[in-house]
C-alpha cells in the first residue's frame, strides 16, 4: 500500500472513505485546510448557522451543504460528509452516545453539514515564520481551556469560548498576532495574552483538553479561539441529534492554508 | 434644528426613527459603518444566511438577528429594524409594491433582520489613503453593472453577481487592492480589473445601478462585489415577502470603519 503521507488532500479522503483506514489528521496532506465537521437537523441549522456567524473566531465556517446534501462543493467538490471523516462523533440530547467510521446508516434526508475552520492552517504558517509551536516542539496535543467568556447566543445554541494557548515571548507574540490575524477562517488573531484569570482559567497547567506545555521564563500564554467551542455549545444545548468529528479526527478539505488569507 | 452632519450614529437613527427626516445616507455620521438591510420571514432566513456565506464578497453579514427581534445587538445595540432606516422597500414575490419610512405594521413575529456591509466604509478608507473615488468626485452615484457571473446558489436563493466600478491606474488600483482586501466585511479586493467584457458587460459607459463616470486615458475599470446583489436575488428567487433599505438610504450602525479590519 502507498504511504499516507505521500497522499493529496482526495487521496486521503478516499482511503477514510474505504473504510481500511481512520487516525488522527494532524500532519496529513500538509498545506491543505483541515475542518471541524458539525451536521445537525434542518430544524436547527438556521440557529446553529446563526451561532458561527455571531462567533467567528471560535467557529469560522468554510463550508455549509444545502439540507440534505452530503458534498461540501465549495471545499471539497467530490467529498462525501459520510464518509470521509476518519472517525465521527454521535450526540443524542447533548451526550455522547456512539464513535463511528462511518455514518451512512445515520444520514437524514434533513441534514445540513457545517465546515468550521481550525488552528493547524495558522500553525503551519507560524511554524513556516520561525515561530515555535510548544505542543508541536513537545510532540503533545495542544492545550485547550474552558473559559468564562460566553459566545454570543443564537437561538437554541449558547455556551462559553474554549480556547487554545501556546506560549511566547512578547515579541513573538507581536507577529503571531500579525500572522494568524490574516487568517480570520482559521480563528484569527488570538483573544488574548497574559494572565489566564482574565479569562476565567485557574490553572494554566492543568488544561481541560490535551495537554499541559512548558512555558518558559520569558514567556506569556498566547490564547486563541478554539474549535472545540462549538462542540461544548452542542453539549449544553442539546439539541436531539448532532454528529460531529472526533477530536482530530478532522476532514481535510481541497483547499490551500494560504487560500484562506484572501478577502 | 441641531445640523445632522454633526450627529453620530445614534443620534441619526433616531432622528429617523422620529419620522421627520428621511434622506440618502452617504456622508451622515462620517466614520461608522453603513449597511444594507434585508428583512425576511423565518421561513427562508436558512436559505438567505447560507446565500451570505456562500457569497461573502457581495454579501458580508455585519449582523443577523434573532428570529422577531427588531434590535441588532451586535452592531447597533438599542437599534430598531423598523423604524431606524430612512426609507424601505416592500418586495412581494420579487416585485417592489412599496417604499415607506416605517415598517412597524408590516412586522411579523417570525422577520429575520439582514445587516450586510457596504462599500461606504472602504471608499471612505480610499480616500484616506490618497486613491480617488471617482464617482465621488465627479457628484456622482456609483456606477453598478449586472454581470453574468452567477452566485453560489443557496435553497430557493441565486441570482448573479452586481458589482460596481471605480477607475484606477494600475498602481492605483494595486494599492486599492491592499487597502480593501483589509475590509473583508465592505466587499473586500475587487473582483477583477481591466476587460469589462470578462464580466459580461458590454458598455462600460452605460451601467445598470448608478452613473457613468469619466475612465481617464491610463486608467482601467477596477470592479468590486456590490451590495445591489441581493436585492437582485431577491428579485430573482421571488420569495413571497421581503423587506430591504432603498438604495442610498442605508442602516447606520455603531461601528467605526477600522473596526471592520480587525479578524
């Protein structure tokens, strides 16, 4: 079999869609744009749209399908939202209930499929201006924080901001804000530096999601917008049925980091 | 009478509200964001919030309310949809019936009010920068040109691109693009430049919207997205009611024109 790393963003969509393969995307298809999924019921796809389009730092939408259609046809024109995910994620009411491959067997003829941008594009493009990326450097999964900052509400949908933190120092921190700020459909600039109390978060090394990264003396956690913000917002507003990606596990779409910086 | 060119956002807005004064917008409230507005029932939002994500160029959403609520929290907080624009116009089934100074009887529990951005904001940031404005300088309104460049359809939503032109030398118009590509949220870049044809439009000198303007010897046409497309889709899609500003007389909203760079 051919190596995966070897693959283009379609490539590796179809090898998830043969159902021979799922893991964890970061680091696949380099370059290419990388997106959390959310699929939800015609009933509560205009408040959920509504919910992105008022938070557009924690949920920067690059791709929604027509009700009922599976092909993300401005990212990923050819693209099944069935099966190209490595792993899916069901909720019932706001919990958990299954962790599929697959989800043909679940699809609703009502289903509308939302494309939310992620932090790997503005990584790629930190790492590529000799920025360092801590967790990356430290072979860990980014740290990621509950905050006390609520999105603005929509309809059903609420919740407060997750965010991501990777440390650096001021001057670093000056053109991070330069960089990742040309990328708005990938969080945009960061929400804010400093102490973490501003933002609710007690403990910067014990981190609600991934995992704790050393932050150096001259250093200052760099806080951004996170795309796990909507999956707490489907968690506590529980709409009845919502499939998501499993965390990393996201869809690689045909579109290009740089791509994104274009007004 | 206190003078009206000395009046902020707020104090417009309710100068309007108040049913006295009803003029086109361009230089009131010199600074803050202007907006087109679309009001629709809740049966076709869905669609229409997707149309405006799917063509974010003619289209860039500033604010969407909630379902019945007449205030744009977000832009223009304490605002009232009904009321606060200067002059209205009532589509039925795509054909104008009605232009009125205030739809406080025509509101329905289920409107979804549209605030979408406008080239105000980044003409003013052109002028700023030293780049002319032709239209402007000449007393004019914009010339605006139907094109056969079609939309990204949405649900019942499609209709073709409006886009509307400034003449630039090619340095000029270099610099145009930097300047408004930062204005994601007013159109952004232009569209295209040079050969009108490319568009689909056949006398430059003969637009659909607006006047013409004078294109000098070393100059070309820089065409942008235009905030006329949606009322042309509206036109187009024919749904059963629809609410929108008449050209000129826009939405003041509470945002400073820098405020539309920030990601």
């Amino acid at each position: 079999m051919q190596d995966i790393n070897s693959f283009n963003a379609r490539e590796i969509r179809e090898a998830f869609r043969g159902g021979t393969l799922s893991q964890p995307t970061p680091g696949l298809a380099p370059g290419y744009v990388q997106a959390n999924l959310v699929i939800l019921p015609q009933s509560d796809a205009f408040d959920f749209l509504l919910f992105c389009t008022r938070n557009p730092k924690p949920c920067p939408i690059l791709d929604v399908t027509e009700v009922g259609d599976w092909e993300p046809r401005q990212v990923a024109p050819g693209a099944d939202l069935r099966t190209d995910v490595p792993l899916y994620r069901v909720w019932k009411s706001g919990t958990l209930v299954d962790e599929v491959t697959d989800i043909r067997d679940l699809w609703q003829e009502d289903f509308v499929g939302f494309l939310l941008g992620c932090s790997f594009s503005f990584e790629a493009v930190m790492l590529a201006a000799g920025l360092p990326v801590r967790h990356i450097e430290e072979g860990k999964n980014v740290p990621m924080y509950q905050t006390t900052i609520p999105c603005q509400s929509a309809g059903r949908f609420s919740g407060n901001m997750v965010v991501s933190m990777r440390p650096l120092t001021p001057k670093q921190a000056i053109q991070a804000v330069e960089v990742t700020g040309r990328f708005a459909k990938a969080h945009g600039a960061p929400l804010h530096f400093g102490n973490p109390e501003v933002l609710g978060i007690r403990n910067i090394n014990s981190p609600d999601f991934g995992e704790a990264v050393t932050i150096r003396e001259n250093e200052i956690p760099v806080f951004w917008a996170c795309g796990v913000t909507p999956q707490l917002a489907i968690m506590k507003s529980q709409p009845g049925l919502a499939i998501t990606h499993a965390p990393g596990y996201m869809f690689i779409t045909d579109v290009r980091d740089e791509e994104l910086t274009f007004s």
